[in-house]
C-alpha cells in the first residue's frame, strides 16, 4: 500500500445516493448468515459507522484491480492469506507481524519460482465474521448461540458472551484500523527488506534438512546476489504492496463503510481493498451478490464442487457485465479429491461462454475432516495435493492458475496434521488455537511456498 495514493473518498455517503445507485437494494433481498441483531441498537452503530474514516482509498482499490488484471494474464501471481477468523485478543503486534512475516516469506519464494510479481493480500484487517453451519452449539446439556466471530459475539461459552451484539461492529472497524496502520508500518517501514526475508526463509530450508528446500534457497541466495552485482538498489524495494481483504459477510458492516469517490463519483466498500463472497452466501439474487455488484472493488467469489457453468456466469453478468480485467477472482475450493473432475468442466465453461476471470486456489475448505482425536482439522497431504491438481487442470486447458487463498497464521499451532514436523492427531491438542478453521502454522505455510514453487517451475 504506497502512500502516494492520495485520492480521497468523501465521508459521508448520502442516503439520495445510495437510493439513486441502488446500494440499498440488498435490504430488499434474502440476506443468508445475518446475526439476530436488535434492530434499534444496529441503526445506531450504522450510524455511527457511517461517519468514521475509510479503511482503505479508492485509488488503492484500482491498483489492486489493476494487479489482479496482471496475474489474470499470467503476469503475476496472488496470495492470498490469513485467519480462518481473526480475533480482537488476536491483533497483538507479535501476532500480526508474524502473520505479515509468513506471507513475505512465501512471496519471496514464490516471486523467484514464477519470474512475476506476487500480489500480497491479507485476510487481514477486517475478517472478523463466520458463516455457520448451526445457528447454536450444544455442550452436555447447554445450548447456546453458535459462536460467528468478534464482530458479532464472544466465543466463550456463556450466554453473555454468547449474545449478539451489533456493537462489536465498531470494535471490529477500530480493530481493523489498528491491524492495518501497523501492516503499513511493518511493509513500509524497511521491515519488508527482499535480502533479510530471504534470511528467514534459508533458515527455514536449513533447520528442515530437506535437500529439496535448501536447494532452492540456494538458487534464491544466487539470484539475490546477482541482483545486488547488477546494481539492484535494495533500498529502493524495501517497500512492498500489500492489500487488505475479507469475507463480505455482514451487510451493515460492508453498507456502512461503502462510499463515494469523490474523483470519479463511484462506490467503493472502504472497509477492505478486495472482497469476496462466501460459498453459503451466493446465492446469485441474494443480497450479498446484489451490494458487491454496486461497488468498485475487486470481488472474489467461493466456488464449491457443486458450481455449475451456469452459476458461474450468472455471476460474471452480475459481478462483472464490463468484462473489466481484475474484477471478479473465482476463488475454487473443491476438495483434493473432486478438483481434477469438476474444475476442468466450470474453467473451460466460464472461457468459452466468455468469462474473463482471474482463477485462484483455496486448498482449504474442501479439504476439513474431523480427526479421531475430534479436531476440525486439514490434511497437509491433502491441501497440496489440490494445489497440485489446481495447476494440472490449468495446465491441461491453457488457462491460467493465478493464485493462491490459504489460512494461516505466523505462529507454531497445531491444527493441520502432517507437514515435515509430522503433526499427528495426538499433537493437535499441544497448541490447537483457531476458534474457527485449522491454519497453516509458520513452518507449513513456508513449506507449503517452496512445495508450489517446484510446482511454478514447472508450469
Ligand atoms: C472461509 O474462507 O473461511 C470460508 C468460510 O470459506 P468458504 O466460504 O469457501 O466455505
Ligand atoms: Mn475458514
């Protein structure tokens, strides 16, 4: 995120507006996966909501589209990384720069490995709300309100906590604010220096022992060095991009914060710089599908196995009718044990009924088990493994595999079994943090770089 992007964004987004471009239209429409909140007490935080500073700026917003045009092309590669659900506890300096850390490290690899930019975006920074499948969650003999993250209510399990309650939204937007300021210290500041990145990462390649890995961080070290005997100014690339992005998934958090451009006069949801739609709520005349359709941003949308070509385009009519390279991402999670059958028929459909669309990877929500131990868990085998066949189906079609969508975090958990420490169902309970999903933990987010980076080489 480079500060010399200084185009602003009018504050305050009138309501004649909003009626006059439809952005209220969604309150007409069936909106899935909304929490039970008072009424009264959420006017009140919209309100409220409506009058605070942009996350984000609109010209950001293009780049990032104008990025994503790159990587659909072929001419750059996205990562998209994260929480399953970010916690407000969860936002410490440690914990975000080691997140940060992580996807620098990955880029790094994976920079060299594709010979093209990679596009850095975090779901950071405003991923606080979960679909879920239960709206509320028995133990013994308690039943309570399920839990759907802090920008709705408390995980503890007690009716207090359990509650809902709309103001947590205003703790999720200043949550947001911090998490972001320090993400722009931390990839502006010279914390994001290419040579000290690549340090870690030969660390990492070392204490694994694998030939494999350090090989490639060899040929990094090399490349690195030949860059430096040219006369690369290292200096000059101490300050990387990096985006924000979330799961549009709370309509009055995303409504609230959407403004007008005062350049160009056109919306854009200032809460985050990309927003996709998830698998439970694109329903293609629902209201998550009607709001994203109206605002500038970058839009990804989740697709399930069970995806046809029809829905699909259905979407690229809705979400992108201009065809405007960079706007619409087809994020594709199918399982490691369905993506060789079903993505072929959806990728090959969408191009041929004239789809242009960016196609990424998520190689986790196809793959979640529930372990003996009765973890949610991920198979590392099994999350590679969809990586893999990602690039196969692609290879097969000539299309383009344009990215990555993984969760993650900086730090040593235990939640996805296997990696090269060999986590196993015993292990999880050692450090199983994730309120939501299993995350990748440091050393197999890494691993998982150097293993789709042999798969880059050789595209
Ligand atoms: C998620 O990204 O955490 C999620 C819930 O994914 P999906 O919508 O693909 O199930
Ligand atoms: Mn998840």
């Amino acid at each position: 995120m480079s500060t010399d992007l200084g185009a602003s964004t009018d504050l305050a987004a009138s309501t004649d507006l909003a009626a006059s471009t439809g952005l209220d239209r969604w309150e007409t429409l069936d909106a899935k996966h909304q929490p039970p909140w008072d009424p009264v007490e959420l006017a009140a935080v919209r309100a409220e909501l409506s009058a605070v500073p942009p996350l984000v700026f609109a010209g950001e917003v293009d780049l990032l589209r104008s990025r994503l045009a790159q990587a659909a092309a072929g001419h750059a590669f996205v990562l998209q990384a994260g929480d399953c659900a970010e916690t407000f506890a969860g936002a410490t300096a440690d914990g975000i720069r080691a997140r940060l850390r992580t996807i620098l490290q990955m880029a790094v690899t994976l920079t060299y490995a594709a010979s093209t930019p990679v596009v850095k975006i975090g779901r950071m920074a405003g991923q606080f709300a979960k679909p879920r499948s239960s709206d509320v969650e028995t133990r013994d003999d308690v039943t309570l309100p399920v839990y759907r993250g802090d920008a709705v209510n408390g995980f503890a399990f007690t009716p207090e906590a359990r509650a809902v309650d709309p103001y947590r939204l205003v703790r999720a937007y200043n949550t947001s604010t911090a998490t972001l300021n320090l993400v722009r210290a931390f990839t502006t500041g010279g914390d994001a220096d290419l040579r000290e990145v690549h340090t870690w990462n030969s660390g990492f390649a070392a204490s694994t022992g694998s030939v494999r890995y350090e090989r490639l961080a060899t040929e990094i070290e090399r490349a690195i060095g030949f860059m430096g005997a040219a006369g690369a100014d290292f200096e000059a690339i101490r300050t990387v991009e990096f985006f924000s992005s979330h799961e549009a998934l709370l309509l009055p958090y995303e409504a609230a914060l959407t403004r007008t451009d005062s350049r160009t006069g056109r919306p854009y949801d200032t809460s985050a710089h990309m927003l996709w739609i998830g698998e439970r709520t694109r329903g293609l005349d629902d209201a998550h599908v009607d709001l994203l359709s109206r605002v500038r941003n970058p839009v990804g949308v989740k697709l399930g196995p069970t995806t046809t070509v029809d829905q699909a385009m259905g979407y690229v009519e809705k979400l992108d009718p201009d065809r405007e390279p960079g706007r619409l991402t087809f994020i594709s999670r199918m399982g490691a044990g369905a993506i060789r059958d079903v993505l072929p028929g959806l990728v090959s459909g969408v191009e041929a009924a004239g789809g242009q669309v960016l196609w990424t990877c998520d190689p986790m929500h196809g793959n979640t088990i529930s372990s003996p131990s009765g973890y949610k868990t991920r198979r590392f085998d099994d999350v590679i493994d969809e990586v893999r066949g990602f690039f196969e189906v692609h290879a097969a079609l000539g299309t383009v595999p344009g990215g990555l969508h993984v969760e993650l975090t900086g730090d040593d958990v235990t939640e996805i079994l296997g990696g090269h420490g060999k986590i196993l169902d015993a292990d999880l309970a050692t450090r199983y943090d994730s309120l939501c999903d299993p995350r990748l933990n440091h050393q197999q987010s890494l691993e998982m770089a150097f293993l789709v980076a042999e798969m880059l080489q050789q595209r």
